[in-house]
C-alpha cells in the first residue's frame, strides 16, 4: 500500500503541477518542490519492472490456487484476490472475477457480500466508459445488507459512476447535479471508511490537490 499510494500521490502532484509552471504556480497556497517531485516518479518508473514482475507471479499462483479449489468459500476468496490483482491491471480480468464473486456470493446466499461485490463490479464498469452496466449493478444492491466495508465500496462506485456521468454529458445544469452527487457520495464514504485505509487515503489526496494543497497531499504518503 505504501509504494502504490507513493506512485500515485506522485502523479497526482505531477499532473497538478504540469499546468502551474506559470505565475500563477508560484501563487498557488504552498510551495511546490519540482524535484522531489520528478525524484519520486522517477523512482516508481525505476521500479516499475519489478513491481509488474511480482504481480505476476502473485497472479499466476492465485489463479492455480483457485483452479485447484473446491470449496466455494475459498473459491470465492481466490477470486476476490484475483480481482484486486487485476483492478488496476488489466481491465477485462478484473471485470471477470469481479463477475465471478458475485455469483460465489449468490451461491452463498449471503446478500452483504453480493451487494459488495456488485458495487465493485459497478466501479469497474465504470472506470470503462460501461455506465449503463455500473448503473444496473449498483441498483441491485441491496443496501441494507451491507457492513461498513460493503458501504464503502458502494459509495465510491456511487461517487465515480457521478464523476463519469458529470464529465461527459454535454448539458451544464446535468453536469452541475451529477457533480452536486458525486461531492455528497464522498462525503459519504468518508463518514464510513477508516482514517487512513486506501479509501480515505485517495480521497484525501483529491481533495488537497483540487485546492492547491501540493505538499500536504504528498506529505501524506510519507
């Protein structure tokens, strides 16, 4: 957790910084250290070819592990590993075992879990451009149903299936609502994610960016 949230805090500045090279940067709230900044993501890009070679062999064995596996419970926790794996990865694998923990779920009949799992098979509908199919997951969950983690996992879909739908549409009054919705679905799922679990930790980071915020977003991957 700590490399990847350092990688991405690092390109988050990064982007943030590109566009205020100007005037205007050196009035931003704070400092920007430009070269702590490039030392960071040249070290991630350093790493990268060891980083990638590792998942895969995580991959590999997980995927023999649930090949091997007969008893649904454990089945359904290869396929969750598996799709964690994958979600940031390759997209297609991770919609698969997303797909596959919900039907593991079903079978268990344990509705927590598959409103969980449909929420995470929502957000990555949607990080493809498949907001129809976000929107029908996430319809099908059963709210009440879920923990705290399910909560927090149906919010963040919740809140980035608005983002998309915010940033695409052409009309502004329908960008101003969906954007309205996706600052009240953070808000949510700040009120139930852990201070300082991967959840909170990201959103923290946007949100000392949108304000300018630089060094204290990358402070928080120290």
């Amino acid at each position: 957790m700590k490399y990847v949230g350092n990688v991405i805090c690092a390109v988050l500045l990064a982007a943030a910084t590109m566009g205020h090279c100007t005037t205007a940067a050196a009035q931003a709230d704070e400092p920007v250290n430009l070269s702590e900044l490039y030392s960071r993501i040249d070290e991630a890009i350093r790493q990268s070819p060891q980083y990638v070679a590792e998942r895969a062999r995580k991959i590999a064995a997980c995927a023999d592990s649930l090949t091997a596996a007969a008893d649904t419970e454990a089945r359904l926790m290869l396929a969750d590993r598996l799709f964690r794996l994958y979600k940031s990865y390759r997209n297609d694998s991770a919609l698969y075992y997303a797909e596959l923990c919900v039907s593991l779920a079903d079978s268990l009949r344990r509705p927590g879990l598959s409103g969980r799992y449909r929420s995470l098979l929502a957000y990555q509908c949607s990080k493809s451009d498949r907001l129809a199919e976000a929107l029908e997951q996430l319809r099908l969950v059963d709210k009440s149903a879920l923990d705290n983690d399910g909560l927090v996992d149906y919010y963040s879909a919740w809140m980035h299936v608005c983002g998309e739908m915010g940033t695409y549409t052409q009309r502004r009054g329908v960008c101003h609502y969906y954007f309205g919705r996706q600052n009240l679905y953070r808000d949510s799922v700040l009120m139930v994610a852990s201070e300082g679990s991967g959840e909170w930790y990201h959103l923290k980071v946007d949100i000392l960016t949108a304000r300018r915020l630089y060094q204290e977003a990358l402070a928080l991957s120290e």
